[in-house]
C-alpha cells in the first residue's frame, strides 16, 4: 500500500518515519526509485510513498513535531488535533513544542481522560502516555509522564512547554485529548490541578524525579475534593539537597484553618484528615555550589469517607510507665507496606496528626482516634525495659511482668509485648509464676491458654533462646544469667480484654553458676514433661541447664528420659547428665554422652537433674526431654513385720545385758579404761567425709576395755540378724541448701576414670571395720536402684559434683 502525506506550510510540523533504534534495515521505505531507511517530510512538502515489507509496524516509528510561536505572534488556542492526517500505521509520537513568555503561563487542560503521573519506568496498560516538559531561557524541567484515566485535570506551567503524545501504531486515536490556553504569570515553576470526586489513591511526584528539583524553585498541587470527603498526605520517598541559604519546605493552605499557610519540614508527618479542597507547595533553596545534592518527592494522596467513629476518641494514660514505647500500626509492620492502592487505615494522636504508625511513649496521657474501616487490620507492639546496675538497690524489688490497663482497653489486637531485662554481669534474672506457673509446649503438653511466653537470654557472644512457655504447668521459677528478653503474644483473637489472668514476675538476684536452674512443682495429676532450651536446634556448646524438682514428703517421684542416650558425639570436653535427691549422704549418678542415660527410677526426696554440653563434633546437637509423675508413698508390709521383729530381739538383748551386769558388779570391781593416744583410726578416703568429731580426735578409742561391756556373745546367739544401736546415723533435720549439682569443670572431665560397665558401678569407699563403734548404714531408698547401678567407682579420680559434707558436728 501507498501513502500520500501533505504538509501545509502555515502548519510549521515536520514529519520523520525512521527506523526504531538498534533495528537492522530488514524493510525500507520506497519513494518512486529512491529506497531509504528514513524519510523527513517538511511543511509545504506532498510525498507519496511505500514499504518494502508487509510489517513495517515492526521496524518503523514517525515522529510528528508542531512548532509554536506564542512570543512573537499570536497563539493558536484550543482544542489540538492529531495532524496530519493520512498517516500509516506505525507507532508514532506527537511532540507540540509552544515557544511562549516567561511574563505569561500556559495551561493544559485534559478533557477527555484525566492522566496519572506514572513512577519512573512504570508503562501504562494501554500504550498510550503523555510526557509534560517545562522550558524556561532554553532550560527544560521534566514535569512528569502521565497515563490517561486519573485525576490531573490541568497542569498550568510559566513559559514554554513541550508536550510529547506516545501512541501505538494498532489504536486509531484521533484526538488529542487536551488543549492549551493562555492564563497570567503563575510566579511559579508549575501548578498540577487533582480532581478526586469519590475514595481513591493517588502518587504523585516532583518535577525531574528521580532527578533533583531545580534550585530555589516554587511548585504547587491542587487537590479538588468535596467537603464529604477527608484527605490524607504521606511522603513516602523523599531528600535533601543542602542548603546554603533558605530552608527546603512544605506548605499546606487548608480553607478554615486558622493558620493557613501551615508550614511542615520533609521529615515531619503530614497532615491528615483534612475535609475538602486544599494546596500542598514545594519550596526548594539556594544550594551549595560544591555539593548541592538533591530535592525530590514521592508522595501519596488517599481520599476516604469519614468513619463513624471519627470523632471517638481513646485514652492511653502512660503517665506512670517508665521505658515503655507503644507501638499500633498495621498487620505485618515494619516488614510488610501496605500497597497504595490498599484501603487506608490511620491512627490519629490528634484530629490532623495521622498516620498508618503511631508510636507512644510512656509519661504522658494520649487520646486517640482512628481514621479506619476495620480496626482488625491494626496491631499493638510494645516493648518496656527494666535494669539494674547494682544489686544492693533492686535486689529486693519484685516486678511485675503484665501487659498494662491501658493497652488491653483499647479495641485494638495486640501483637506482641516485650520486656527488655537489662543488668550487669554479676547480676542475674529470676522468673517467677507463683500461681499459674509455667510449662513447656510440646506435643504431649499443649497450651491451652490464650498467650505464650517466649524467653531468650543473649549476651554479645552467644544467644540461649530458653524457649516458649504458657501458663498452667509446675514450673514456678527460671534463674538466668545475662540479658534477658520476654515476649508475651497472644493466639488468634485472644488477649483484647483486660480479664485474663497474669502473674508473671521478675527480681534481680546475684549470680548463679548455671546458665539457666527451672524449680519445678510437679502436679501430683499430670505428668511434667521438660526439655532441654533452645529445642528443636540443641543446646549450645559448653551450656549447663539445671532443673529443681520438688517432691513433697509423702510422695515418690518417677523420674524418666525419653530416650537411651543424649545422641552426640563430643569434639571438645564432654557432655554430662547428673542426678543427685536433695539429701544427706546422697550418691549422685552421672553419665556421659557415651553412656547410656539412667533407666526410670523413684526419687523419694527432692532431686536436681543437670545437663551440661560440650562441644559437638558434628551438626547433631544435644536435645534432651524427660518426664517426671507423683504418687503416693506405698509402706512395704514386710519392712513393719522385721521392725517389730527387731524390737522385740532388741528388749530380750536389753534384759539379759541388765543382768549380766548386775552380777559382774556383785562380783567384780570394774578397771578403769586407759586412754592410748598411739591409736590412729583414721580410715584412708575421701577426705573431708567428717570435718570434726570422734574420729579425729580419737576420744572414742581404749587401751583397755571392761569385759563387763563385752556383748559379743548375745550377737552370736541372735544369729547377727540384729545389729546393736551404736553409733547409729539419725537424719539431719537441719536445713539443705538450694544449689544444684555441679558439673566438674571441663579440664577435668576427660581424665575421669570410669567403670567399663556404666550400669553396674563399684561401691564408693565407705567408712566401715575401721571402727569398732562405727556402723555404715545404707538407708531405705537408696537401696532401690532399678536395675541401675548409682555408686561412684572407687578408682574414680575425677572432681564430685557435690561434695558429700556433712553437717558440722554429726558424730557418732
């Protein structure tokens, strides 16, 4: 096919079909016998012309230039046509370049289709784009690219403009869609007129972005809004330039205020809520010559109804909080932003002060409204931090960890409180639940309580995240050492009234040696299961974890691990389990990561169970869960027959040594004992068994011994079954100390000698046939072993977790 284009001369439009840029010249233009890859067309010129190829869509684009003389003559004003007509159909752009005085301004006017200004490098969905450029004294200042169907009405501009119309070659568009007018000096770079009739959105940006705007230039919005409706302004990416003189601002006229023009710094929150029309202008400064750096702005518009409760507000008295921050904002904040086109959601500290995040700070009253739908898209995050820097002046302080009236008052979900437990070294955390207390999540020990506890101890080495914790289990307190960090969130809709129980609390205490001790309770109707911190990733290496369970007096614990052996293999030191009753004279079991953990056993007193790590030779990390169950103390029938059967050889023994006595005193006058200090009854082991007492200083020990209080007859003739009562061991009833077992210290574990057969150990060297009046006697329960041997080797050289002293003044 054939095209004939004519240009008049008065018309002043060039037209060129070329080439698109990096295309090889697969089709050519043909004129009569001339082939070329280009053809300019000038005014006055009538060309008829042909392609070599069925698709010069592909390959080709015409560009069509009108030049317009408004200084020197006068304008053509009106509506501007799509010329010249005839034109083939390849993509093809309109340029209108109007030469006008900088004493006068142009507009723009769109009729047909309102535009939205587009971000760089953002198309349009229809191909069909308009690019608004502004030329003063031969400068040119990009005023933005718009798409058709948005809300800029009219774009006024001082002096000259250049107006391009991108089109693609298959829309047969016609018209141009706006037309030029002549209006008086603006006395400004720009003015962009926005019509928003009903709820919407809309991103607008200044001039040459992401360029800078022009130095020490004005510019202004206008935003046409009916007074039904409320406007709101968010500055989402923006910067500085630096200023040498003049200061970079931001200027609201809002009809009615009393303070018109309200003048905002780029950083500051902008208004919001604003009931109908307003202006919103751009003031850059004079920049400095050496580094000017750059002024630019995206922005956001967001035009919505008033909401019903628009003018309720909410009191949040934090008037009596210390280091609180308290945080509404949208669900996902900080790292989800809401999209523009999202409906908007606002919380308002004061009727114009609003924003998609509030945050509030303690020591002072707030009341607060939102501009918002739905308040189910908003969240509360709070954080309060408590510390101590010395002991002496909050040792005896008792915090309480609940998350405060005011936040639960509010109509609001809260999403998560933190509480930022700060202290020194040598100072340490103590956790308490007096009487909901805490327990382990797991699969056979689920919440069923509306919050949890998250607990992580950090230091800045290493990290101990303890884990989550809701209420109703038998944990009554944590000890832990370094920062701790608590987080209480809530499940599902919970946690928005201020009924639900709290009782955590905090202290600060001195030092403890483990990195972590848990006192347990045990419920005498469930079964307690506890695991090892920081599961399912395994303890940290060189990490000690100690539990205190409690079993009151008239009840047996069950104590039981979940599996045979801890799993790991040690690169560096070793791994070690320790169980040990609170009680004198206790034998302490201990293994190691290659041993087989202890078979289920009854613990008749209050016991401690330590884990402590080494460091794993491979990816495998210690993970350790047991389980402890009460019952009631079972008396064994056969224990009351021997003790009345004792009883009763005990009294015949009694009477027959009254009258053997009786007659040696008729016949005899009795020798007096003659002490011998050559004597040593000192039994070699362990030292430090019986600090003082009769086997030291050897007070108990004769030369000489009356034959009149020689009995060994009367035992042999009850057979040895009963033992005479001398020097018999009596329980101490004195107080027992609160620290766990200790694991020897790491230089020392890989020397410790063991047993080859970790379920079957060697008596311990026990104070027995050194002394004639001393009796070793194994107590009831701690002959019940279960099948697992709980002595100490005696050639075991290593360091005991806890020394077996006894109190001061035991002697028999």
């Amino acid at each position: 096919a054939s095209f004939t284009i004519s240009l008049h001369k008065a018309d002043n439009t060039t037209v060129t079909i070329k080439l698109k840029p990096g295309l090889q010249a697969n089709c050519r233009i043909r004129m009569k016998y001339v082939i070329m890859s280009e053809l300019k067309i000038k005014p006055g010129d009538n060309v008829t012309f042909t392609f070599t190829c069925g698709t010069p869509e592909k390959y080709f684009i015409t560009e069509i230039q009108k030049n317009i003389d408004c200084v020197s003559g006068p304008c053509p004003f009106g509506d501007v046509h799509l010329y010249p007509p005839g034109l083939p159909r390849l993509n093809r752009t309109y340029i209108w370049d109007v030469k006008a005085s900088t004493k006068a301004g142009l507009e723009l006017k769109f009729s047909t289709s309102w535009l939205r200004q587009t971000e760089p490098g953002e198309t349009c969905p229809d191909a069909v784009s308009y690019n608004i450029n502004s030329s003063i004294d031969n400068a040119t200042v990009n005023i933005g690219t718009f798409c058709r169907n948005g809300s800029v009405s009219r774009v006024k501009l001082l002096g000259g403009v250049v107006m391009s119309l991108h089109l693609p070659w298959h829309l047969p568009l016609t018209t141009s869609g706006f037309n030029i007018a002549s209006r008086a000096s603006i006395k400004r770079l720009c003015i962009i007129e926005s019509i928003l009739k009903r709820e919407s959105s809309i991103t607008l940006m200044s001039p040459n972005y992401p360029l800078g705007f022009p130095e020490d230039e004005l510019m202004t919005w206008q935003f046409v809004i009916p007074p039904s409706l409320r406007a709101s302004v968010f500055f989402h990416n923006y910067s500085l330039s630096n200023c040498e003189r003049k200061e970079e601002r931001v200027e609201y006229y809002i009809p009615g205020s009393p303070s018109n023009p309200e003048v905002f710094k780029l950083s500051d929150s902008q208004p919001a809520n604003i009931a109908g029309t307003f202006n919103m202008s751009l003031q850059g400064c004079d920049q400095d010559a050496q580094n000017p750096g750059i002024l630019r702005l995206l922005f956001q518009v967001v035009v919505q109804h008033p909401q019903v409760d628009e003018n309720v507000t909410h009191l949040v008295d934090l008037s009596k909080e210390k280091n609180m921050t308290v945080t509404i904002h949208l669900e996902g904040w900080p790292s989800r932003t809401p999209l523009m086109s999202e409906p908007i959601c606002l919380i308002c500290k004061d009727p114009r002060t609003c924003d998609r995040a509030l945050t509030l700070t303690s020591g002072a009253v707030y009341r607060i409204s939102f501009l918002c739908k739905d308040l189910s898209q908003l969240r509360i995050t709070a954080e309060k931090g408590i510390g101590c820097m010395d002991i002496r002046w909050c040792q005896k302080k008792i915090y309480s960890l609940s998350v405060p009236k005011a936040i639960t008052r509010l109509p609001i979900r809260l999403h998560k409180f933190n509480w930022k437990l700060l202290a020194t070294d040598m100072i340490n955390v103590e956790i308490t639940s007096p009487s909901l207390k805490l327990q382990q999540p797991i699969p056979e020990q689920r919440c069923n309580t509306s919050y949890s506890y998250s607990i992580v101890s950090a230091t800045p080495e290493t990290e101990l995240n303890l884990g989550v914790f809701c209420p109703g289990g038998s944990i009554e307190k944590i000890q832990m050492r370094n920062n701790i960090t608590i987080s209480l969130k809530p499940f599902g809709k919970g946690f928005i009234n201020e009924s639900i129980p709290q009782d955590l609390k905090m202290s600060f205490v001195p030092h403890i040696k483990d990195e972590c001790i848990f006192t347990v309770s045990p419920n005498p109707q469930a079964k307690v299961y506890l695991q090892t911190p920081n599961s399912p990733y395994g303890l940290p290496p060189y990490v000690s974890i100690s539990w205190f369970i409690t079993v009151p007096s008239k009840q047996t614990a069950r104590l039981r691990f979940s599996k045979d052996r801890m799993g790991i293999a040690c690169e560096t030191g070793r791994a070690y389990v320790n169980i040990k009753e609170e009680t004198p004279g206790a034998e302490e079991i201990v293994r190691r990561e290659d041993e087989l953990l202890p078979q289920p056993r009854n613990m008749l007193h209050s016991f401690w169970v330590n884990v402590s790590n080494c460091r794993p030779a491979d990816k495998t990390q210690l993970t350790l869960q047991f389980w402890v169950t009460l019952a009631d103390k079972q008396l064994d029938l056969g224990i009351i027959l021997a003790v009345v059967a004792g009883a009763g050889v005990l009294t015949v023994i009694g009477l027959t040594v009254c009258c053997v006595k009786k007659k040696k005193k008729k016949t005899q006058n009795p020798m007096v004992g003659v002490y011998n200090d050559n004597v040593n009854t000192q039994m070699p082991g362990r030292k430090g068994s019986f600090r003082k007492g009769r086997q030291n200083n050897e007070s108990h020990v004769y030369a000489v011994i009356d034959d009149a209080v020689v009995y060994g007859h009367l035992l042999k003739e009850s057979n040895g079954s009963v033992s005479p009562e001398v020097d018999v061991y009596r329980p101490f009833d004195g107080p027992i100390g609160s620290m766990p077992p200790s694991p020897p210290p790491f230089s020392f574990r890989k020397d410790i000698k063991r047993s080859s057969n970790p379920e079957v150990e060697p008596l311990p060297l026990m104070d027995i046939d050194q002394d004639t009046y001393t009796f070793a006697h194994q107590k009831s329960g701690q002959s019940e072993d279960n099948g697992d041997a709980n002595k100490k080797d005696k050639g075991d050289t290593g360091i005991p977790l806890l020394e077996n002293k006894e109190p001061d003044g035991l002697v028999g």
